[in-house]
C-alpha cells in the first residue's frame, strides 16, 4: 500500500484519520499494523496516538494551518 502524505489532507481528513488510528490502537493493533492498514506513514500514526495519550480525543483536533493574519508584513502598522 502506498503511504498518504498527511500534510496534504484536509483538515476534516486529518481528524477522521487520527479518530481512525485510535480506535485501531485501542482495539489492540500495534503501530507497525495501523500504518500497513490505514496507508499512513509511521510518524503520523505515532503522532495521533501522543496527541490522543496527552489530551484525549479533543487532542486530535488539527489547528488550523499557515501564516496568521498580518503575520510577516515588512511594514508596521503604524507605518502602513
């Protein structure tokens, strides 16, 4: 199976496959088996399960991803 780059998955995406990986885990698959099942590579199995092990399912939420508004302008806002 070819492995997904988790980078370029939706947010919605990014949250169904991290609910995925937990539930595989918590039925008893091991990492090595949730990466051959899910198509994912093993650091981003290995990440939704520390994200889950630390803070639970509302863990698992991916933030919202880029630059913030008005982040790496060359001009202050006085300035402009």
């Amino acid at each position: 199976m070819e492995k997904e780059d988790a980078r370029k998955q939706t947010l919605l995406e990014l949250h169904t496959r991290r609910k995925q990986v937990v539930r595989l885990h918590r039925q008893g698959l091991g990492v090595m088996g949730i990466v051959k099942l899910s198509g994912l590579s093993w650091p981003a199995v290995n990440a939704a399960l520390k994200l889950f092990n630390e803070g639970g399912w509302t863990a698992l939420q991916p933030k919202a991803r880029g630059k913030e508004t008005g982040n790496g302008r060359a001009l202050s806002k006085e300035q402009e």
